[in-house]
C-alpha cells in the first residue's frame, strides 16, 4: 500500500484544523498569518493529490 495519500490527506485536515483553530492571548496576532497558511496548505496538498490521481490513471505512476 502507498502511504504518501495517506500523509497528503492528513496534510489536509491539519490545513482545515490550523484555519480553524481560535488563536488568543498572545497568539492573536498570528491569526492571519495560520489562516494563509492553512489554506496554502489545503490547496498544495490537495493539488498534489490530483496530479497523483491523474498520473495514476494515465499510467506513468510507479509500480510498486
């Protein structure tokens, strides 16, 4: 079995979970700055997905 979905899609939900996530006390400032990142995260991982998906259904995939 090929681990490296597995790890892309808890990639995701650690996405979704930092944007999320409420920051307060003396993490408030860094609010905007978990949201960007949490969404950059989403999408990197999430395209990353799709190329693999489209890889493997073309068929250049690795055989393992």
């Amino acid at each position: 079995m090929h681990l490296f979905p597995l790890l892309y899609l808890s990639c995701i939900i650690a996405g979704f979970a930092l944007v999320r996530v409420p920051l307060t006390g003396t993490f408030q400032p860094l609010s905007p700055l978990a949201d960007i990142v949490g969404v950059l995260t989403i999408l990197l991982f999430s395209c990353v997905i799709i190329y693999n998906g489209i890889v493997a259904l073309i068929g250049r995939g690795r055989k393992l």
